[in-house]
C-alpha cells in the first residue's frame, strides 16, 4: 500500500507544482465575525462556500487536521469547538466520511484528553465523524527525499484519506514566529518532531511539500488567537475573524500581515517548494491589522532551554537518551501545572465574561 500511496503522491505533487507556478496569485478569503447567536458557525458557513462552488472534493473521505495542544482549556491554544461544529455539520450533510484528530506532543499525552474537554468528541458523536489520535494510528513509512526528512512515518488514516481539510488557530510561536497554516501540519507526524525543532523551517516545507496533493481547503481559526509565548504559554487574544483558502502560503503571508509579523522563513521556504504562493488577493470584509505581541524565546524556560541544549555537546545525552523523559516531566508541568495555574486560569476566567464565553459553554467540558 505505501508505494502505491507514494507513486499517487509523486504524480499529485508534480501536478500541484506546475499548476502551482501557472498561478500568478491565490485567493484568501477574510471574514469577520459577527457576535450574535452562532456568529462563528456563520462565518465558518460563508467561508465553506468556495468549496462547493469550486467542487474541490472529488472523493469521499475526508481528513480534517484540528490543533489539540492542550488537555486544558485556555481560549486560543487549540481549534475552536465553534469552528469544528459547522465544518463537520456541512461535510457529513454532504455525505462525506469524516476522521479528524490530532496527535500527541513530544512531552505529554494530552490528545484524547484534550479531545474531550475541547468538545471535540462531543462533536465528533453528535456529527457521525471519527475522532482519530494520531499518535495510535498506524504508521506508514513514505518516501519524501526532502532536505531533512528522505523518509517519514506518517498515520494511515491520513495517507488513506481523499483530502484534506485544515483548522489551524492563529497563533504566535516562540520556535517559528507564527504556527498557522502551514506549522499546524507539524501535528501530523507523532512523536519524533522535537528532534528536528533546530531545522524546523525546512522540516515544515519537506512534510507540507508532501501533503499538499490531498489539501484541499484551509479555514483559520481567528475567533481566539493566542500572543505572546504562544503557541501553549501565551495571552488569548480575541480576533473575532476567519481566513480561508487553498492556498496554505498565502494564507500564512496574510496571516503574518495581519499579526504584525514578518514572513516567517518556514513560509518563504514552502513557497519555494511550491506548496503555495507568496503573492495573493484579498476578498471578503475589509482588511484590518491587529498586531500581537511577539514571542520573546529568551524569556519562556522550555524553549530557551530545549534550544540552548540542542545547540551544546550535551544534545546526544539529554535528547537521545532516557533523560530526555525527565525533560519531557519539567516541559509538561511548566505548562499544565506552572503557566496554567499561574496565567491561564486569569485568561480563561477573562474570556468566560465575553461573547466568546457564553458560546464556548455549549461545548466545552470541564
């Protein structure tokens, strides 16, 4: 099965890399939210729309990838349950089969609990879809001959799926600058991602390059983005927006735009590759910057150390040795225990006074 997937992949890439460098700008779709009663699901209704007009399905199994990066519930750290709710609604309406999920981190196993106080199962039962964490799925080895990765374990169910369908949340990021688009498919490969945080740009490109034959739509989560040192220890910042297109470069491009950030290098560097454009045509509601305040990686413990690390004669010990656990231990109670006690609980019981609040109730389980 994974040549027969890896020679569709090879003649897909090399179709969506032509038709790629034919296009001279790609279309981005901007949206506000309106807050009234499901202001969010009609706003993630209207950016839907192209996907029908444009038939961009053309199979039936659908993998949607959603952000689960917390088991807590900090508005902002991973894909909203409102934007979930009427992305599965319309794909199983539509008759599609639907698996979306996450997989788990380096340092914890926080997906299916995260699954669950996000909402996430909860929709997945009242939709009919799969809940899927990648982290348990099988894994096939694929060929890529990338810069960094030749080969790449990636979960069946998303090498088996017609296309793919993208929710990533808006996000600053201590590593990268920004995790949107493109960054947000760093998820798609379990467990060993961690050890590539040192060529993570190229790394990005490499697994994007490969999954972009099945990518068909993209839908940012703009309601409650997250700042500062995000993508898990920073401040919810509410956006009340949704970007869309098919395009996950342009995408990230707009999306630095409207953050106030530069473009990251890992965008620049999937450009090159022709995963997407760099130029692109704004439509939709008017366009409005909102900068975010900006990571600062000497300041947040995990990553200045993580990195600090990497870069030492120490690396081989600490990362590729049994030591690597205790680290894991520290990362994983920084955020869940030190930055969530100390930080996000102010941040949520701030969000809970909001619109954003009041709707989040419906789904959220905690």
């Amino acid at each position: 099965m994974a040549r027969t997937l890896q020679d569709k992949y090879a003649n897909a890439l090399l179709a969506n890399a032509l038709s790629t460098k034919q296009r001279k700008t790609s279309e981005v779709l901007f949206i506000k939210i309106k807050q009234v009663p499901n202001g969010v699901q009609t706003a993630v209704k209207t950016a839907l729309q192209p996907l029908w007009k444009k038939r961009l399905l053309r199979g039936k199994k659908i993998f949607v990838k959603v952000n689960l990066i917390s088991s807590e519930f900090v508005p902002g750290q991973c894909t909203s349950p409102l934007v979930l709710d009427e992305v599965l609604k319309e794909l199983t309406e539509n008759g599609y089969d639907v698996t979306f999920g996450d997989a788990d981190l380096a340092a914890a196993r926080q997906c299916d609990t995260a699954a669950k106080v996000w909402g996430h199962k909860k929709l997945a039962e009242k939709y009919g879809a799969r809940f899927q964490n990648l982290s348990k799925d099988k894994l096939v080895q694929v060929k890529l001959n990338g810069k960094i990765f030749k080969t790449l374990d990636v979960p069946e169910c998303v090498l088996e799926a017609d296309h793919i369908l993208s929710l990533p949340v808006m996000k600053t990021h201590c590593l990268t600058g920004l995790t949107c688009s493109l960054k947000h498919f760093w998820g798609v490969v379990p467990r060993v991602r961690h050890q590539y945080h040192l060529v993570v740009d190229d790394a990005i490109a490499d697994i994007t390059s490969f999954l972009r034959p099945k990518l068909a739509y993209t839908i940012v989560d703009g309601t409650v983005c997250m700042e500062g040192d995000a993508p898990r220890t920073g401040k919810p910042k509410i956006c009340n927006i949704i970007m869309a297109s098919t395009d996950p470069v342009a995408l990230d491009a707009v999306a630095a735009r409207y953050m106030g950030l530069p473009t990251p290098k890992h965008v620049i560097a999937a450009s090159q590759r022709g995963v997407g454009q760099l130029n692109y045509v704004l439509e939709g509601d008017e366009f409005e910057p909102n900068p975010f305040l900006l990571p600062n990686p000497d300041k947040q413990p995990i990553f200045y150390w993580e990195m600090t690390l990497r870069k030492s004669p120490l690396k081989p010990i600490i990362f590729d040795t049994s030591l690597f656990k205790i680290f894991s231990w520290i990362a994983t109670k920084y955020n869940s225990f030190w930055y969530y006690n100390r930080e996000g609980m102010r941040y949520t019981q701030e969000i809970s006074k909001t619109w954003y609040g009041r709707e989040l109730t419906k789904f959220i389980n905690v």
